[in-house]
C-alpha cells in the first residue's frame, strides 16, 4: 500500500517535472499522456516584430511631413505680409528676408534701420539705403516708411538687381494718426508732410527692436553704420542726436531769423507756455534727420505721446517759431528732449550740404565724413546741390522711369 502511494506521488512528481520541462523547451502542455502543441510565442514574436517596423516607418514619415510643413510655413513667414504693428495705419505691407552678409558662424545683432521714402523722393531714400548696405558688413534691416501709394513703385526699384541682397520691410503710414495734431502751413512746404513725422512712432514701426537708427532719406553713409547704432546712450536717455554747435555744422544764417542753430530759433518764446518750461533760448539745438533711439527708454518715458501732445499744444497755440525754416518735426522734439538725450558723433552727420549751391567744405573733409547730408532746399537729385557727383555714386536708376535726376546740363541740352 505504502509502496503504490510512493509510485504515485512519483509518477505526479514526475509529470510536474516533464511538463514543466517541455513548456521551457516548446511550450508543450502535458494532460493525460497526451501533448497539445501550443506552440504560438514565436509567431507572436513576429507579429510584434512587423508591428514595430511599421510604426517605426510611420513615425518617420509623419515626422518628415511635419518638418517639411514647419520649413514652407517659416518661408512663407518671412516672405509674406507681417501684422505686428501696435498702431493703427502703421502696418507692414512686405517683408523680403535674404541671407546676411556675415558667416553663418558669426552670430551678430541685428542692426534696424529706419527711413521714410515719399514718391516724390524715393531717388533718395534708394541711395540712402544702397550706400548703407555697401559699407557695412553687419546684418542691417531696413524699415521703409511710405505711403500705400507708393509701395508698388518702391517694391519694384529695389527688386533691381544692384539692390538684391537687401533685407527690407515696407510699412505704410496712414496720415489719419496725425489728425489734429498737424495744422496745414503752405509756409513749411516740404516740412508739413506726414512722411517727416513717421519718426515720431519708431516703437509701433520697429515693435520688436530695443535700438534702432533713424535716417532721412537725402544722405548718403561713407562709413559701417555699426559704428553709428553702437554710439553709447546716457541711462534715462531715449535718443542720441547731433548738436547743432558741434563743430563739424556750420552755424546756418537764415534770413529774418538769426542763427538757426539755438532753441530760439525754432520756438516762439513770447509764448507763455513755453516760457514756463524754462528751457534757455540760447540752448543749442540738434538736428533729427540721423539719431540713435532706445527704444526700451522711448517706450518706459511714452515719448511719443509727449510728442504728440506738444503737436497738438501747437495746433492750438502756434508754439512754433514764427520764422521756422527747419522741419516743422523739430520744436517738439527740442522740447521733451531738452537736456535729456545723448550725442553722436559731429562726423555721422555732417550736414548743411542743401543749404546752398556753393560748397560749404573741402573736398578731404566730405571724404572723410562719415554721413553726408543735404538738408535744406538743394537736395542732390536736383539741379543745384553741392557734391552731387558723390551723391551720384549711390544712386541706382529707376527701373520703371518715374524718378529722374534734374540737371542744369540737361535743361542746357534742351534749350539748345
């Protein structure tokens, strides 16, 4: 009896061991003496194998359509229309982005330049640029304010193939910001139109830049513009500009008005409100055609509000010198920035150029000038500037015929 007990627990343990045994081996079960062969791991196996493979491919595919989608839609960012205006009728029309001059190791800033380009100076405003971008091995972007009547002709002349490298966003400006604030003076002629104010919105022009360059559009740049936006700024200073008493200007006589170079000059002192800001009249001014603008502290200090307030003050009040021969844009600008901006050097804009037919320097010393600038009534596109033949050297023609240069020979030619 004992002895069966024993040959049965045997032959259990025995089966336990066998079955045990086969599933490690094949994954045999064992029931009765009889084996059913279950055998489904390596097929599992394979089924995970392909399902991985596919997935793997599928993940792959859809990651490559993604990169491919992200790559056209940052082409088509940096090619199209940019809305990132704050301000309505300050908006970016066009937007041409190309490869910086510079290495693709070097990593420099980016250097913002302003100008505003009216259809009746666009020569200029074309030189201007193409002398910038000549002289400069930095990554220079202009910010080109027009009217939206112009931007077709504008678009046009720089696809000209001397100009082809630039990187430029054009950005219209809606007169209607300035209603109320500009009274019409037939006086002012060129001074009163909107275009000369497009200065005054530099952060809602350039939204994203923390300094940027402003220049007008009848200069011409001899020298690396990188000079002029490292110029340093005093902190709590907005702007950096030229002194009219530096000593590369020439006081400028204007008729009727005494020394056109002082704050008298350009404000009505017998003005009480102006009398009370207590602002010497004797106060050298500064010349805004060129300056250097922080636009972080223009933005902290709401410069352009306070500009726009002493625009709308004069409306009101006529603040402005009665005998103003200089921009109509300078007296508010004299105001909020009396003793509170910085200066550039005399050499970045050596100016005075249009004042006269004659030529007010030496050949040497506008070689050497750094900035060029012909304000006043002769402007090198023109039939009487002085030093036209160095102005000349930047201009590109327009492809379209709409601008051309007026010349005394030519008007001889004709006569003839």
């Amino acid at each position: 009896m004992n002895q069966q007990k024993g040959k049965e627990f045997a032959d259990a343990t025995w089966r336990r061991r066998l079955q045990t045994r086969l599933q490690s081996l094949g994954g045999m079960a064992f029931d009765g003496g009889l084996t059913t062969n279950i055998y489904i791991r390596p097929k599992r196996k394979m089924s995970f194998r392909k399902v991985n493979v596919i997935i793997l491919v599928l993940a792959v595919a859809l990651f490559l359509l993604i990169l491919h989608h992200n790559f056209l839609g940052l082409s088509s960012l940096l090619r199209n229309e940019i809305s990132d205006s704050g301000i309505v009728g300050l908006q970016p029309i066009d937007f041409v982005l190309n490869a910086p001059q510079h290495g693709a190791d070097e990593r420099q800033e980016e250097i913002p330049v302003v100008i505003a380009a009216s259809e009746d100076r666009l020569g200029g405003a074309v030189a201007a640029i193409n002398s910038i971008q000549h002289n400069t091995h930095s990554d220079v972007i202009f910010y080109i304010v027009t009217l939206n009547s112009t931007a077709d002709h504008l678009r046009s002349w720089l696809s000209s193939s001397t100009l082809k490298s630039i990187r430029y966003k054009i950005v219209n400006f809606d007169a209607k910001v300035l209603e109320g604030k500009v009274k019409d003076d037939p006086d002012q002629g060129e001074s009163m139109k909107p275009l000369t104010f497009a200065r005054f919105y530099l952060p809602s022009l350039v939204p994203r830049a923390k300094k940027v360059i402003y220049v007008d559009d009848d200069v011409i740049v001899q020298g690396d513009i990188l000079a002029l936006y490292n110029t340093p700024l005093k902190p709590g200073h907005a702007a950096a500009f030229s002194e009219d008493c530096d000593s590369a200007s020439t006081k400028v006589i204007i008729r009727g008005a005494g020394n056109q170079y002082n704050y008298i000059g350009y404000l009505d002192y017998k003005k009480e409100r102006i009398r009370k800001l207590s602002m010497k009249a004797s106060t050298c001014s500064f010349n805004p055609g060129v300056f250097v603008a922080n636009l972080t502290e223009w933005k902290r200090q709401n410069i352009t509000n306070q500009l726009e307030k002493w625009m709308k003050l004069n409306v009101e009040e006529g603040l402005y010198s009665r005998t103003l021969a200089a921009s109509s844009t300078t007296p508010p600008l004299l105001i909020v920035f009396y003793q509170q901006h910085s200066t550039i050097d005399p050499m970045w804009n050596v100016r005075h150029l249009g004042s006269s037919a004659g030529k007010r320097y030496s050949p040497q010393f506008v070689k050497a000038a750094k900035l060029l600038h012909w304000n006043g009534h002769f402007k090198p596109w023109g039939r009487a500037a002085s030093y036209t033949e160095v102005w000349e050297k930047w201009y590109v023609p327009d492809p379209t015929g709409k601008f051309g240069l007026i010349r005394r020979h030519m008007e001889i030619s004709n006569v003839k």
